[in-house]
C-alpha cells in the first residue's frame, strides 16, 4: 500500500488548491515544499510580493491623488525600500500561515524538502538536514512553478544586474533603471519604479508590448507611463550589458548605449523540473522547463498530472487553482466540468489593466462583425470622487445577437470590475440585461451600463439604417 493516496510536488496555488480538493474528497494527501517556499513563488517572490509592493507604491506616492491635491502631492518625500518591503513582508507571512493552517485542517501532511522522481510511483525526499526518504504514492501531482530565465550572456549579481525576483532586494531605490522585457512583469515593474521617480529606459525587441490586450488600451498605458518619464525602446535588441563603478551600461545592438543604475531582465519563465528527474519517471520537458499535458491536466504518464505555471499558458495563480481543483477531480473520477475558456485577465501596471474575452482585432481577424459602447470614468461621478479620469470600459457587442464578445477595462479597479462581465458572458447575457440594470450610485460598475448604453445607442442607429 503507497504512502498516501496523492503526492503533491509543490505547495504554490495549483498544488495547495489540488492537495485540499484530494483532501476533501477523503483522501491521504501530502505536498512536499521547502520550508522556506511553502505557498511557492506566488507568495514568496512573485504575485503577492508584487502586488502589495503596487500597492506601497500608490499610497506612499500618493500618485493616484495628484488629480485632486496637485502633482506636487506626495505622502512620504523620501521613500525607501524599506517603506516598501515591509508591508510586503507583513502580508507574505500573513499568507503563509493562512496557507499553513488551510493544509493542516484539512489533513494535508507538509514534507518540508525537496522532491525528485525514482520511479513513476515514488518520490525522493531530501530533507532540509540532507536526509533523504522514499514517498509512494497513487497519484502524484507536479506544481513546481517557475523562475525567472536567465539568458546565457548576462552577469546577473542581483544588485545591479537583476531578474525579477532580485527587485525586492534593493538596497535603494534606483535613480535609473532598464527592464529588458515589454511583457506583463517588464510593465508591472516599469511603472511601479516610474512613479517612484525612477528613469525607466524599457528595451523590448519586439515592435510592440502587451499584444494580447486591446489596441487603446495599451496605447493608453503608454501614454501614462511616458508621462511618469518611462522611455520606450522597441525594435530593439540588448547587445551587452556592462557592469561600471558608477552602474551599468546597457549596450543594443543599434549601437545605442543607455546609462543606468540597475538592470533587470523580465525575459519569460522557466519551468522549474531541472532537479526533478523527470526521465525516471517516463516524463520529459521542453526546452522552458514545460510539461505537456491533455485537457485534464494528466501527463504522459496517466497517474501523474501536471498543474500550473510549470504547464505554461495562461500561467495565472487564478488559473492555477483551478487546474489544481480540475487534476485533484479527475484523478478520482469526481464529476467536474471543463474549465471554462472565458477567464479574466489581470495586469497589475499603473493604471491597471483586465480583460475578458476576444479583442478588436482578433474579432475583425475572425470576420466577426461587432459594436463598440465605451465609458469613460471621468463622466462617472465615483471616477470624480475617486480622481480616476482617464480609466475606461470597453464592450464589444454582437450586431446579430447581442451578446457580449469581449470587456476591456483599464483603470482603477479594473481587476475587480472585469468579473461583471465575465458573468454576464458566461450566463450567456446580452448588452440589454446591462442596460436595464440598477447599479449602485456612485460607483464604477455603472460604467458597465453607460457603456452598454452607448453600444445599443450605435445599434439602433445602425438598424434604423437598414430598415
């Protein structure tokens, strides 16, 4: 008989979410983590850091403030690291003891170590004092998440050349600084240091950034963050990056060279199943660390499942959890629906970004036909209240049926406003259920119903014509 039922690799979103559904289900669980990881990278140096260092970032700046109270309005002049670590630091352990206590009352046994396959049905434990024993299981799940990836070519020291693992462990904050990188992190970052007064020079080789989101929408971001003094360098290669008494020196292959305190590199992930033993298992990665799996998040080999970043797209703690649930089901055959293709996306920049459904462009793409109704928060009263003037909702209608195609919000809340949508999309809800709708005074959900107004104002214009 194994040693528990179900063995989880990894203690991020996806392998806690699926270690307490298995649990749930009455089954004997472990999840093995560093003790020092417990909550994995979403806790420890990505999501949560990042997220609460924004949100540091905006009261201490004051920056979202300046529409009222002027743009000399600052709550703190000279802010340092530590003003911004230690609110990151207080939520970081808040959130390991909650995930800690979650595990425990569920029953879930806490292998502190690491783990590495001997045979598709047993894991080595390497604990923290170097012991190591063997854990068998029926089911073993790997949520082992990512790192930053490191090009060959660079010197990272973590203090002045960095990936973005590295920022929250700043000495100070930078006078100036180039990210390498236009995607989701790159930005995040980039405007997070930008309105701390940084000079951000942003390197992206591509003749775009963030090309999944709606066309506006980005062009609105960059708009505001070359505002807050960010430099964009599209089309654009780093050559060499060198390491100077006084900084670095960033080096492209234009033969451009740009001056700097700090550098960082967000240039993807990489799966982390290097020390895995992935091969004794009957399983192989990819080139980025990446296992593939079928639409039930199962493997190659069909008692081992596959959950999370380590997964690739859409690699979302959000998304995680619930593949985590979704593996967790399947393996014990509890009935559980096909994760639903409509999920929100979250980008933390300032101003925030979120989306739900198919863009202006991939629609056109499709030779779908379509309707735009826009909200903008400045002729909301809450966006008044609030000091949020250039934020904005964005529906994409169906002429031919009117239902929802896509939402695109950038703006205060954005993240929180976009799940309206979602639903409405997801019960199969048209633009009118949004038009005759009550929604609370003053607020930013009642974006949602002048811009479902604006779009069926555009429809009845365009029906009266073809009448």
């Amino acid at each position: 008989m194994p040693d528990f039922d179900m063995l989880v690799i990894g203690s991020g979103p996806g392998g806690q979410k699926a270690a307490i559904a298995a649990a749930k289900l009455g089954r004997r669980v472990a999840v093995v983590d560093s003790p020092d990881m417990v909550g994995g990278v979403s806790i420890h140096t990505g999501t949560i850091p990042s997220k609460t260092l924004r949100e540091a970032v905006l009261y201490l700046t004051g920056l979202t403030q300046r529409d009222l109270y002027g743009q000399s309005y600052r709550l703190k002049e000279d802010i340092t690291v530590a003003d911004l670590t230690a609110r990151t630091q207080h939520v970081v352990s808040r959130e390991v003891d909650v995930i800690r206590n979650q595990l425990s009352r569920n029953h879930v046994t806490l292998c502190s170590g690491t783990g590495r396959f001997v045979d598709p049905h047993t894991v080595a434990l390497r604990e923290p004092n170097g012991n190591e024993r063997l854990l068998t299981a029926e089911h073993i799940i790997i949520a082992t998440g990512t790192r930053p990836a490191r090009p060959d070519s660079v010197e990272f020291d973590g203090r002045t050349i960095m990936d973005s693992d590295n920022v929250l462990s700043l000495e100070r904050v930078p006078r100036s600084m180039v990210i390498v990188g236009a995607g989701v992190i790159g930005m995040e970052y980039a405007s997070m240091f930008a309105a701390l007064g940084s000079k951000v020079t942003v390197v992206e080789k591509r003749a775009a950034m963030l090309d999944m989101c709606d066309v506006e929408v980005v062009e609105s971001l960059k708009y505001h963050l070359r505002d807050l003094a960010v430099t964009f360098r599209f089309g654009e290669t780093v050559a060499a990056v060198e390491r100077h008494a006084r900084g670095t020196l960033t080096v492209l292959e234009s033969g451009k060279k740009i001056p700097a305190d700090t550098v960082m590199y967000s240039a993807g992930r990489q799966g982390l199943t290097d020390g895995l033993d992935l091969d004794r298992a009957g399983l192989s990665a990819d080139r980025r660390g990446r296992i593939k799996v079928d639409e039930h998040f199962r493997t190659e080999v069909p008692h081992i499942y596959a959950v999370g970043d380590v997964i690739g797209f859409p690699a979302l703690a959000a998304t995680s959890m619930e593949q985590g649930r979704v593996a967790a089901y399947h393996a014990y055959g509890e009935p559980v629906g096909q994760m639903d293709d409509l999920q929100p996306i979250g980008i933390y920049t300032i101003p925030e970004i979120s989306f739900v459904g198919r863009t202006e462009d991939q629609l056109t793409a499709d030779s779908v036909p379509f309707e735009v109704g826009v909200a903008r928060y400045r002729e909301l009263a809450r966006g008044q209240i609030i000091g949020d003037s250039h934020g904005m909702l964005k529906l994409l209608v169906s002429p031919e049926d009117r239902r929802l195609l896509g939402v695109h919000c950038f703006g205060t809340g954005a993240t929180e406003l976009i799940h309206i949508g979602q639903s409405v999309m997801g019960c199969g809800g048209t633009v009118d259920y949004l038009v005759d709708a009550v929604f609370n005074y003053p607020t930013l959900a009642e974006s949602y119903k002048v811009a479902a107004l604006d779009a069926t104002n555009k429809l009845r214009q365009l029906d009266r014509l073809e009448d």
